[in-house]
C-alpha cells in the first residue's frame, strides 16, 4: 500500500478533491439513475445450461465507489494520529474507489487463481491510494475430493465467531464493524483431508499449514522471525455440531491453541463458540508518563454467541468477546493520557513517534479492550422490499461503557449491483475506547458493480 | 337378512380395498420420477417483480442418497462462487469473500424471492412428509402430507399428482398456522434422457409475496453418483471441480 500526504497545494488541492469528489458523485448518482431507468425484460422462459460450460479461463471482479461524511473529532488524539500536523476540521469528506479483479485457470485436477485488489481514496486532508495489493492468489491440486494440496497467498478464515475470531491464529484479524470486508491473506503452504463418515461423526477432516516468515519481507504483518511458523486445524461434524481443534506452533507468534463449535439447536437458533490460549503472550504497555514496557503471560481468549431467527424474520447475532491479552480501562486511560501529552501543540517531535510507535505495539488495535458485546437484528426484505435489507448493530466495550451504533440499509435487487447506506454513531466518555475514536459520526454510502 | 346385506357391504368394499393406493409407495415413485436418488442438475430461476422486472440465478445443484445436497451459483457475477451445502436439517452458505460456511435455515432464502432455501436444496418429499390420506379425483391422486419433524420448512402439503405421469401438477404449502404459504405448479414435461421425464419448468407464487413470482428451470438433469466427501464444508469452496 502507497499511504502519501497529497502533493497539491492546500486550497488547490481543496478545489481539487472537491472537483474529484463531484465526478465520483455524480458517476454514482448516473449509475444508479440508469439502473432504475432500465426497462423491465419480457418473459422469456427458456434455459439451455451448454451456456453455463465450465471455461479454462475465468475472469470476474467488482468496481466499489464509497462515499463518506465524517464528523471529526478534531481534539482527540486519534485524530492527531490518524493526521499529523494537519490543522483541525470538524467535518470531513472522503470519497474511495476500489477495484477488485479476479482470475482463475482450471487445469483440472489443477487451479490456478489469482485476487488483486487496488484503491484509491480521498479526503480533504490526505490522499491514499493502492495501485495493486495480491490478496489472494495461489495454486491448488485436488489429488480427490478428499484430499487438496495448496500453496500460495490465502485467507484462512478459522472460528466460528460472526464479528471476531479469536481462534483466527494464521490470519489478519477481522474488522467487527464490517466483518465481511474483504481480507489479504499470508503466503502459506497447506495440505487438506476430509472423509466423511457414517453414524454420529458423519465427517473429519485435518489440514495441515506452514506461514513461512524470513525475518524481513515474506509475511512481516505475520511476524519478524525466521521461522516455518506451523499450523493445523481437525474439524469434525459430530451430533450435528461443527467441532475445529486449532493449533499454532511456536515460531514468530506464540504457540497457541484452541476450539471452535456451531450447532443449530432449533432451525431458528444457532449457538457458536470459540475458546483459544496463548502461550507467553507478549503485551505492550504505556504509562501515563511514556514509560513502555513488555510482559509475556499466557492469555485466553473466548467467545460465545447465537443467530436466532424470529418469527417474523428478523436475525439476530449477539456475542460476547473476551479478549484475554487486551487493554483493561487503567491501562487505557493511562495510553490516552499519555497521547494527550505526546501529542499536545509544543510536544518535542520524539514523542510522537513514541505515540505511534505505542499504537503500533497493540493499542492501535481496532478493538484494543478486554470485554466487547455485538448485537446485530438485520431483517430481510422489511415491508416486502423485496432484495433490501436492514439492520441495526450495537457494539459496545463493556469495560469503558463505551459504543457504537450502527443502522444500515442495503439493497441488491438490480442485476450485479449491490447498494449500501450506513451510519454510524459513537458514544463514550473521554479516555474510552468508542470516546476516542477520530470521528464521532460517519456516513457512508457505496455502490459495487460486479463484473 | 342381515347376513345379505353384509354380503352386499363386502362386495361393495372389495373393489375399492383392491384398488387402494398406498400412498407411501405412490409419494417415493413420485420422487424417483422428479430425480434419480443422485444426481446433477443445472437450474435457473428468475424471480419476477409485480412490475415485470426480472431478476435470475443460475445454479448448479448436485444430490446424493437421502439427504445430501450442495448446490454452486454459477450466475449472476455478483453471486458467482456462492455454495451452499444441505445434510439432512443441518443447512451451511458459502460465500467467497466471506470464506467460512455458516449455517443457514430452511426459510429463509440464498436468492430472495418466493423460493426459499428449502425449496433450493430440497430432499426427496418421500424422505421429510407422511402420508395422511390418498384421494382420486378427476385423473389426478390427491395426497396430503404432514411434516415428520419440525424441522421441514412446510408443515403440511397438499400435492396433486397425474395418474398417468405419477409426477406432480402443483404443491399447495402450508404451515403449521394453518396458513397457505406459496403454491408450486409444475409444467412442461420434458425429456431430460436417461429415462427421465420430468416437468421442466416450476412456477410458485405466495400470498406473502403478492404480485411476486418466481420460476425454476431443468437442464442437465441427470444421474450421477457422487463420492461422500463432496458434502462437506472443506468441499464447498471446490464446488466448481465437480462440473466438466
């Protein structure tokens, strides 16, 4: 990713990420007027599936625009950090545009595939862009339907959790407030066996994984080492329940372990769990004054949540988070006390570095806290909008009392376009979680045309 | 006297005990005359809007033994890569970008529209329904069904079955309110090869989607066996290996 100030005058480059945020409106306002306009096709009632061969060579993607308006801050030390020595805005207008591009090669038994993603964003303070970042893309040999063998960069997606995954231990981490965002994987090599079974575990399957680290370029967000950093996963469907026993060996992270499940116990309710340890887990801290320091303990983390589906069908999710290496509100009271200062008008240079470098170390996480409760109640086609859909997510840290709400709409009734509107409203006390945050409200509305 | 008109009563009984149908041998025949037990099958449904606007998916579906299904949404892009997975209640939906499967339940719908998961990755009716009575009436057996748990999507059907096709002409759901959920109407008999004569086309509609109709197509439908780890999560995002 190329992260870059804008090189464009202040007021002119103003002027111009305003003339660029017009035309990306006015593109999307264009797109969705023309795909209203479109005229309705007769019946035709015919299907011939020759059309639908399997192609050697396959090509898809998505081109995404999002639109945002963002209340600032402008006083927090998030803001400070997310835009060094710029001057205070109370508001903010950001416009993104992501293009997504995929591509498969069917040799059978062989696959070849390749997801490329690229993005450019701006907003009146800086321009950030990314000309191409390979998410995923790698080879795969199915020796059986039994039996995979693969080797590239892929996005392992363990656990059973809806907004986190604590047992997610080869992957970058969710983001709960958009958990189906999409992820960049780590260059690994892995091996697949699956056989399905008769009686009470009607399937096994074990995967084994190596997420090689050199100790400079090959997986840095993975770790620094030099190591193979070993994996496996053995996942049983026993009693109906999805059973994952996960492991991470030593390497450039510290071994951990753990279990997931998710069993529908009505055909309305399903309940789901994870629960890992950590091996001599570091945790970074700050003191109010700007003293870090490091301790290694063993952390567990858990999780345990549900997806009820009402009679009047409306989904709900709720999970409760339990994250065992996380910040307890002293220890983050004492690292926004400490931004306050490092980061206050007439601070020496030095010690900003030392904030971000502080961020950077773990508080900067997305969801730095110990203790986290998700609510999502999100209804399809409401009122008999038939495609659209609506929901309303809470978030909240249950050790600061801070949170986080979030009302969205989508809607997906025109072909390949998929439209989506959310807001989202944070609340908390200063040196909370949710309280500190760079922006307080942000809108955002996208469009993604798929191709 | 009475030992006449008990004669009478028996006489009159014995042609009709003869001719009744069992109606758990006609509702498996009924099956096996829809699909093979196993099979694979291309299907394209179009949900249609009260204004005519058309919306459509197209599915590559595959089933074995009782209560195996998986199907892969090869259309439209937006939808392209999508799998979902069915073993008996237990319901799962991939989705690429997502990666993991999660599960999912009978009513609610992968595609929106009058066609809900249920009736995407349906089992054979033999498998999830008893038979409460038989009827004939006017060419066609009239079968009422009861759901054999609370699981299955609709408490009771009322299917109305051609004598001479033994396949189905319509299929009126309800649930267990009482209340008429969607109505099935199956058309076009076509000849799929391989001994398999079907209806092509299946048209529903729902009081609860009114104005709204949605259409499933056959094509490809044939028999095809399957090894038993194809109905597995690890297999859902490999769907796509199993077409030729």
């Amino acid at each position: 990713m190329v992260r870059k100030r804008s090189v464009i005058p202040a007021k002119a480059g103003v002027r111009a990420v305003g003339r660029n945020q017009e035309m990306n409106s006015a593109l999307l306002i264009c797109t969705v007027a023309l795909m209203l306009a479109a005229p309705a096709v007769a019946d035709d009632f015919t299907f011939d599936a020759s059309e639908f061969d399997k192609k050697t060579v396959e090509f898809s993607g998505y081109l995404e625009q999002k639109e945002e308006g963002l209340k600032m801050r402008s006083d927090s030390p998030g803001y400070k950090l997310a835009y060094p020595g710029e001057t205070q805005r109370h508001h903010l207008l950001r416009n993104t545009t992501t293009l997504e591009l995929s591509g498969k090669l069917n040799l059978d038994p062989v696959v070849v595939d390749m997801r490329a993603q690229a993005f450019h964003a701006d907003d009146q303070l800086i321009t950030t862009s990314d000309r191409g970042t390979v998410m995923e893309g790698g080879v795969r040999w199915s020796a059986g339907p039994g039996l995979t063998v693969d080797a590239g960069k892929r996005v392992q997606r363990w656990g059973k959790g809806y907004a986190w995954s604590p047992v997610g231990f080869i992957e970058r981490p969710k983001d709960a407030s958009d958990p189906q965002s999409s992820r960049e994987g780590f260059v690994m090599a892995s091996a697949e066996w699956t056989k399905s079974l008769d009686g009470p575990v009607s399937a096994v399957g074990l995967s084994g994984f190596v997420v090689p680290t050199d100790g400079s370029s090959l997986n840095k967000d993975f770790g620094v080492e030099r190591d193979l950093n070993p994996a496996a996963k053995l996942y049983l469907l026993a009693w109906d329940t999805d059973i994952d026993f996960l492991w991470r060996g030593q390497g450039a992270k510290p071994q951990s372990f753990g279990f997931d499940f998710s069993r529908n116990i009505t055909s309305a309710l399903e309940v789901h769990g994870e629960w890992a340890r950590f091996r001599d887990a570091p945790h970074n801290t700050v003191s109010a004054a700007g003293v870090t320091g490091q301790t290694e303990s063993d952390a567990t983390s858990w999780l345990l949540g549900l997806r009820y589906l009402t009679q009047n069908e409306v989904t709900w999710i709720v999970e409760y988070y339990r994250n065992g290496n996380g910040y307890d509100a002293r220890e983050l009271d004492d690292y926004y006390t400490f931004l306050d200062k490092a980061l206050a008008g007439g601070a020496a240079p030095a010690l900003a570095d030392k904030a971000r470098a502080v961020a950077r170390s773990g508080y900067g996480r997305v969801n730095p806290g110990t203790d986290y409760v998700y609510a999502k109640a999100s209804v399809s086609e409401p009122f008999g909008w038939v495609y659209g859909s609506a929901a309303l997510t809470a978030m909240t840290s249950l050790e600061d009392r801070s949170w986080q709400l979030v009302p969205e709409v989508s809607y997906t009734g025109f072909n390949n376009v998929e439209l989506r509107a959310r807001a989202f409203v944070l609340h908390g006390a200063s040196h909370t979680e949710f309280g500190e945050k760079p922006a307080s409200r942000r809108i955002e509305v996208y469009a993604r045309f798929f191709f | 006297m009475k030992a006449t008109k008990l004669l009478a009563l028996v006489a009159l009984c014995l042609p009709l005990l003869a001719s009744a149908v069992d109606g758990v041998e006609l509702l498996k025949k009924v099956d096996r005359n829809l699909e093979p037990e196993s099979y694979e099958s291309y299907r394209k449904l179009i949900n249609i809007e009260p204004n005519g606007a058309k919306k459509e998916f197209v599915i590559y579906s595959v089933k074995k033994g009782k209560d195996q299904v998986a199907t892969l949404f090869l259309s439209p892009a937006s939808d392209k890569g999508r799998s979902t997975l069915r073993q008996g209640d237990n319901m799962w939906l991939y989705i690429p970008n997502v990666g993991k499967p999660m599960r999912i339940t009978s009513l609610q719908s992968v595609t929106g529209g009058v066609f809900n998961n249920a009736d995407i990755m349906r089992l054979d009716y033999a498998v999830e329904y008893d038979v409460k009575s038989v009827e004939e009436k006017e060419g066609n057996y009239i079968l009422d069904l009861k759901a054999k748990t609370g699981e299955v999507a609709y408490d009771r059907l009322v299917m109305t079955v051609d004598k001479k096709l033994v396949l189905p002409t319509e299929i009126v759901a309800y649930a267990s309110s009482g209340m008429l959920m969607k109505t099935l109407y199956f058309k076009d008999i076509k000849d799929f090869g391989g001994g398999i004569k079907r209806p092509g086309t299946i048209e529903t509609d729902s009081p609860l989607y009114k104005g709204y109709k949605s259409v499933m197509l056959y094509s490809g439908l044939k028999k095809k066996d399957f090894p038993d780890e194809v109905f597995t999560q690890g297999f859902m995002s490999r769907m796509e290996e199993l077409r030729k």
